[in-house]
C-alpha cells in the first residue's frame, strides 16, 4: 500500500491543475530570473568597467611617478654640475694671472671639457655665461690691463641669478 504523502503526490502529478500551477510558477521564476540576469549582467559591466579604469589609472599614475622621479634625479645632477662649474670658475678669479698664465690657461681648459662633457644638463644660459666669463679671462691672457675685479664679480652674480631663476 502506498503512504498518504505518496497518494498525494500522484494525485497532484495527474492533475492539470497542479501542472499549470507549477508552470505559473516557474515562468514566474523564469521572469524573475531573467531581470536577475539582466540585474547581474549590468553589475558584471559595470565591475569590469571599473576594473579597466582602475588599471588604466594605476598605469598613469606609475608613468607619472617614473617621470618625476626621472625629473628629480636629472634636476639633483643638473644642480651638482652647475654648483661644480660654478666654483670652478670662481677659481679663476683666484689665479694671479700675471705669473701664472699657463694654470689659467689650464684651468680655462678643464672648464671648456666640463661643460663640453656635461652639455646635456647644462643650460643655454649657463652656458651662454660661462662662455662669456671664459672669453673675460681669455682677453685678461692677452692683456692683464684688463683684469677688473668688479667685473668678475658681476659675471659671477649674473652667473648665480641664472641658476637660480
């Protein structure tokens, strides 16, 4: 003999009824589903909309972190080489050009290869005023009548309002 639930199951399995009931009920579930779907779908997108922005941010803001630092280190060895060229034309001013034109003359030398050497981080101006003190005491090898300590000076704070303008 069969157990009561069993009876009813069978009842309700030759049903109709109970059939178009469960289909109701599930296409209702499937509609449901279906704006789940569609409601999953769109998060989904959007996630991975956001996903894509978030790495191409991070890639930007890494390029830009390599571009600052690569413009901090050029700055830090631009600052030393204009600090080393300057005191090296500020020993110029410290050579008695009288007795001792071959170490100025030595000295003018070292000054032409350190800029030459350094070109890529030296700027026009600095570059423009190192020429012009060199040129100063190239005409002082020549005739030491022209040796004018103020002068000197004045190349040298034209020198230092151009590193640091």
């Amino acid at each position: 003999m069969l157990s009561d639930k069993r009876i009813k199951v069978f009842f309700y399995m030759n049903n109709l009824g109970a059939y178009e009931k469960l289909f109701e009920l599930y296409s209702n579930d499937i509609q449901n589903n279906t704006k789940l779907i569609i409601v999953l779908s769109i998060f989904i997108i959007i996630n991975l909309i956001v996903t894509i922005l978030n790495i191409i941010s991070a890639n930007r803001i890494k390029n830009k972190e390599k571009k600052i630092f690569s413009y901090n280190i050029k700055e830090t060895k631009r600052i030393d080489i204009y600090e080393k060229l300057y005191h090296l034309v500020e020993n110029l001013t410290n050579i008695d050009s009288i007795h001792n034109d071959e170490i100025l003359l030595d000295e003018m030398r070292k000054i032409e290869q350190y800029v030459s050497k350094n070109n890529l981080y030296i700027s026009k101006n600095i570059k423009n005023c190192t020429n012009e003190i060199l040129d100063y005491f190239k005409s002082v090898l020549i005739n030491i009548k022209l040796k004018d300590y103020k002068l000197e000076f004045s190349l040298l704070d034209k020198y230092s309002k151009i590193f640091n303008s």
